[in-house]
C-alpha cells in the first residue's frame, strides 16, 4: 500500500474504526486503447502488484483491490469502497471502471459447468458467488471471462472482465497530440581504439536526433557495444565478452548522461551484462530523460551466443510506460516467437523496439520479416535497427547486413506496403520517421 500510495494517492483507501484497519481500496489509471476490453493478467495490468505502469493520461480506472475485514462483512463496507471508486472515476472524467473478478466458488462446480457456464448460472441465481453478486449489485457487468488471471486454486485462475461505464464522462474537447518521432540508428562497426571513440560515434547519432531532428525515442542496434573489444588485446570469445561486461557501468554512465543531456528516451541497443550468480545475460537498456534506465534481457538465446559467448536467457518481459507511449523491447531472435510481442500487445503495448545484429541477408530477413508480421498481428508498431560494417579482429562479429525500418499494421491508414521507412542496407546512417 505504501508504494501505490507514491505512485497514485488518490486511488488508495483505507477504512478505519477505532484505529483498526476494516476495509483497504486500490486503483490505478491505465491507458486501454482501441480494445479496452482485452484479456489481461493481474500481474501485467498492475506492473507485478507494483503499479509503475499508473498512467496519468489514461483513460480507465483499474480496481486491483478491494479487502474487508472478514469480521466486519455485511455491514457496507464494500459498498462504501466501492462507491468510492465510483465518485473517483467521475471526478477524474475517466472513461470506465475495469477489474478482474476471481470466479470465487467454481472450483466447486468446475465438473459441472465451463467458466462461461459458471458466470450464466451465477446471473441467473442457480449458483452463488458472493464476490461476483456483490460486484453485479454495484451495477458492474460481466463483459468477458478471462484465463489465468491470477494463481487462485479457487477459482482455477479464472476471472470474469467487469466494468462500470461512466454516464458523466466527457470527450476530453482536444485529444493530446500522441505522434512520436523515432530515429533508428544503422550504426557501422569499425576498429576503434578506446572507449572515447566508442562515445564519440554514440554521441554524434543521439546528438544528431535530439538537436536535428527533435527524436523522442533514439533505437541503437543489438550488441553494437561490442565494437569496443576492437580496443582491447585479442582475446578467446567468452574471455572478451566478460571483458566487456566489466564495462556496463560505463556504458550505463555514457548513455544515462547522453539521454539526460538531450531529453530523451535512447533504447542502447544491447550488451552483455554480468549477473549475480555470475552469468552473463544479453540486455537492451531504455535509458529515460532523468537518467534512469531498465533492463530488457533477451529471452530466446541463439546456438552461436551459447557457443561463442556462453550468454543465459532472461525470464521477464517489461512493459514500459513513458509520456507518449507504452513500449515494449525485443532483442532480435525474441521477435521471431509470436508469443512475446502478443503478451506484450496485450498489455497495450503500442510500439515494440527490435535490436538486433545479423551477419547474412538471410539472417536480416529472418528478424525483419518477423517483426513485420509482429506488427500485423497485434495493430502497433515495431521499430528496428542493425548494425552493418565489419570488425576482423573480434570473433563472432567480423560481418554484418542490416537495414533499419519501421512497420506498421496493413492497413489503410498506413503505408501501402506496411512499411513506414525504410533505409538504405549496409551503409552507416539513422532513419527518422514519425508515428
């Protein structure tokens, strides 16, 4: 409670009666877009509990909890926590009220009836579900029934979509300007001498588009840190990758300074991060305005990353809210499994980021045609960036092909081929385009 009271105060209540807590409230703001009433996870709405996902601009009002002293039941304070809710909707002119329901009782009716069949029943009153008849008498509806919502043995991890409608919203009278301008650098490996070569060529592309071009998101390539092994003595693979892990914080420094400086988000491409337990993991770091950043692991590791550099799969995905968007980040061979890039569309997500680092054409039109396709399957955008040029001494990245682009859904309000740009392959430049 204590942190979803720093992120959104007003949404948190506590009921009290002679100093004792009875009843406890949580809210957060969410943004649901076109499908407001796509499934959804406890976990991914509410940022694993945590609520860093609140967003000021959005346009529903999340209930992610409602508790009541079991010895003070049925003496309205629900009701009163409820109503609460209600008059917050409205005060802030939110569109509508969303929760997850757990199926309270249908563990004991899962022989007899599916999910959908449970909620009908419920409705009609042949089975009673106290949270679900108490939520239907606050003038909810039950708009969908939805799959592991939440770990609940009770209710076989299922849970009914409610929502409330709001009947005082107002059309806000001008919608916010969202368009969002991206710059996806191609960045050239060359032999370098040290590590202020590396953050004069890093420099020159985040200068570029935020002084220039006035970017707000800058998407440096997969493992584009690695040209910085140019400097170094030639080593074995899995030495020199552990080599450059001793550099992250000062990688971490350059790029937090840089996206400070310009005011901007940069997505640092990737680099090998050395973890507790002493493994290595692939990260794509978002480095915001303020200087802080998060991390992205890669989940789906390559045969060749295995072999040449022993690097470890990630277990999480992030979904990242920022001022004019929510995004998501998926290195490279992750966009090439669907199952990624819909979790994260299910989690609203509207523009994904791809680095990533290929050394045929083949392997280009691996990653591009699936990110391509990521983009028609879930209605966002997803942004792309490679690096190109040559490093001979550096085992592993002696060639590469890449072609920065950004796709969009087919459609007829985008581009004819669903490709919003495109650069030029195998040349050192940035594309910059609008979305």
């Amino acid at each position: 409670m204590l942190s979803h009271l720093k992120v959104f105060e007003d949404g948190q209540v506590i009921v009290e009666r002679d100093g004792k807590i009875i009843g406890v409230s949580s809210s957060l703001i969410v943004t649901m877009g076109r499908d407001p009433l796509r499934h959804h996870t406890y976990y991914g709405i509410t940022d694993d509990g945590y609520f860093y996902n609140h967003d000021p601009k959005g346009d529903t009002l999340y209930g992610a909890e409602v508790y009541v002293d079991p010895e003070c039941r049925r003496q309205g304070i629900g009701s009163i926590l409820y109503g609460l809710r209600r008059e917050l909707c409205k005060r802030l002119n939110l569109r509508r009220i969303l929760a997850g329901g757990r199926l309270w009782a249908y563990e004991q009716y899962a022989s007899k009836y599916t999910p959908e069949e449970y909620v009908h029943a419920v409705q009609d009153g042949v089975v009673r579900d106290p949270v679900m008849g108490f939520q239907l008498s606050e003038g909810f509806v039950v708009r969908d029934v939805m799959a592991n919502y939440i770990r609940d043995p009770r209710s076989r991890n299922y849970a009914t979509l409610i929502e409330w409608l709001n009947p005082h919203y107002r059309q806000p009278p001008e919608a916010e300007d969202r368009k969002v301008r991206v710059a996806c650098v191609q960045y050239a490996m060359r032999k370098i001498n040290s590590f202020g070569e590396f953050a004069e060529q890093v420099r020159y592309f985040v200068e570029t588009a935020g002084e220039d071009y006035g970017a707000d998101y800058v998407l440096f390539p997969e493992f584009f840190s690695v040209q910085l092994l140019s400097a170094m003595e030639p080593t074995g693979s899995r030495e020199g990758i552990r080599r450059l892990a001793d550099l992250t914080p000062e990688f971490r420094e350059l790029m937090s300074t840089l996206a400070r400086q310009q005011g901007l988000h940069i997505i640092a491409g990737s680099h090998p991060v050395l973890q507790p337990d002493g493994s290595l993991q692939n990260e794509a770091m978002l480095f915001r305005p303020d200087g802080t950043f998060v991390s992205q692991p890669k989940l789906h590791i390559t045969p060749s990353e295995r072999t040449w550099w022993g690097i470890n799969g990630g277990r999480s995905l992030l979904v990242i809210q920022t001022p004019k968007a929510k995004i998501g980040i998926l290195i490279c061979y992750d966009v090439e499994f669907p199952e990624a890039a819909r979790y994260l569309a299910e989690q609203g997500v509207e523009i994904l980021f791809v680095p990533y680092c290929t050394d045929n054409r083949q392997g280009y039109l691996r990653v591009t045609k699936c990110a391509a396709a990521r983009a028609i399957e879930n209605q966002i955008y997803v942004v792309t960036a490679g690096v190109v040029g040559n490093l001979p001494d550096v085992p592993a990245m002696d060639i590469h092909y890449g072609r920065a682009a950004v796709f969009t859904p087919s459609d007829f309000e985008f581009a004819r081929d669903g490709i919003q740009a495109e650069a030029d392959p195998n040349v050192e430049t940035m594309l910059v385009t609008d979305l």
